[in-house]
C-alpha cells in the first residue's frame, strides 16, 4: 500500500471528489482474510495516534484544494482512518473549503465515545458488514479480542439513530459464508436494524481473493435488489 496518497480530483456520480488515505502502513480493528489490501494488519487496535506525516499530508491536501475545483472529499483508508489521531485536522480543513466529507470505516468503532462526535461531522458514512456467524467474524475477520458479531451491528446501528447525514452500509458476499439463503436473511434483518440510506453490495474480485471467496453476479444482482428493498 502507499502510504498518505491523494489522488487526481475524479469526477464521480456527478461530483468532483478527492481521495485520501490518511495511514502510514494496514492499521485496523479486524485482520481479515478476504482483504483486498493484500497484507496483513501491521498494528491491530482501535487506538489512535499521531503519525508523522500527517503534516505533509495536510498541506497536499490544502494545495489541492486552493488550486482545484473540489466538491467531496472522500476519506478512503488502507485500514481504520479512525487511527490517525489528527483526523480531525483533516476533516476540518476540507470543511473550511466547503467540501462535503465522505468515508468509509469497518464500523465497529463508529460508537465509541472517542470517534462517535467526529464521525457524526460527517456528511456520508460508510459501515461495512461481511459475515454472518460469530465463527465466521472470529475466523474470517481476525477482530481485536473480545470484538463480537452482535456488538458489531449494535454499534452501526446506535450511531445510525444519532447521524444526520448519509449513512450507507456496504455488504460483502463470501462464497460459501455469506450466500446463501440464511446469510440473505441475517443481512435483511442487520439492514432493518440499522437502517442505512443505501445498501452496496460486493464480492472480492481480484485473484486468488476472487477465486477462494467470488461470488457470481446473479447472486450479487439478487441480493442488491432485495437489501435495497424497501
């Protein structure tokens, strides 16, 4: 992975976006298997701290902004943003442009008392949701100890009732572990829960990832439809 990176201003769903990558190295809250960054967690936590670098980061952000047209400023990090102690910085100088700020998090630690007011600053936030079964969450997404599946939903769905913004929850299929008939059912119950505005659905699709967990797009097309249900 590369380090701090931003990118072009793309132009996406009609709106000039940024992204950026607030993390040095993989640091996160789980370690999972099905990854699409592929290594492993260099530090599972869900602390956060001040990494140097984070200044040049600022000012390439800031430079981009004073020299671009930016409309959204997308937070997409190789791991946990919520990591970086000085996200706060970050999201407040985009909002001193007048940018909409959107990012996306696992979600376990959306609640915590420590993160929970920043993120709701937030103009669009993206949980993710990826296995079933206690056995799977523990096997499949290496968590930090004591992390349970139930916890995790509960925390998306508490944050939810307090966020006025755009929360979406992003769904990824796992052959075998989250496909089937049970695994539609499970997912349509989280979703009543939690309520999200929008549900994405995806499966790994690259390599060996695809190849070991893939799901084809008859079952992705299925699921889409039925979790968007309203």
């Amino acid at each position: 992975m590369k380090p701090f990176w931003v990118s072009e201003v793309l132009e996406r769903h009609g709106e000039k976006t940024l992204f950026v990558n607030p993390l040095p190295e993989k640091i996160c809250t789980f370690d999972c298997v099905f990854c699409p960054i592929h290594e492993r967690t260099a530090h599972k936590t869900e602390d956060s701290f001040h990494f140097e670098g984070t200044e040049s980061l600022l000012l390439e952000i800031k430079n981009v902004l004073m020299n671009n047209t930016v409309e959204k400023v997308f937070i997409m990090p190789d791991g946990e943003g919520l990591a970086n102690g000085d996200l706060e910085s970050i999201i407040k100088l985009v909002k001193s442009f007048g940018c909409k700020v959107k990012i996306i998090t696992n979600g376990y630690i959306l609640n915590h008392p420590a993160y929970k007011p920043l993120m709701l600053s937030c103009d669009e936030v993206i949980g993710e949701l990826m296995t079933v079964t206690e056995e799977a969450f523990q096997r499949l997404q290496r968590p930090i100890a004591g992390y349970t599946l139930k916890s995790y939903i509960d925390n998306m769905t508490a944050f939810r009732q307090d966020f006025k913004g755009e929360f979406n929850l992003s769904i990824t299929l796992l052959k075998n572990h989250s496909d089937g008939k049970a695994a539609l059912d499970f997912f349509k119950e989280a979703v009543k829960r939690i309520k999200p505005d929008h549900v994405y659905v995806e499966t790994p699709d690259e390599g060996k990832l695809q190849q070991a967990f893939g799901v084809d797009d008859a079952t992705i097309d299925k699921f889409r439809s039925e979790l968007n249900h309203k």
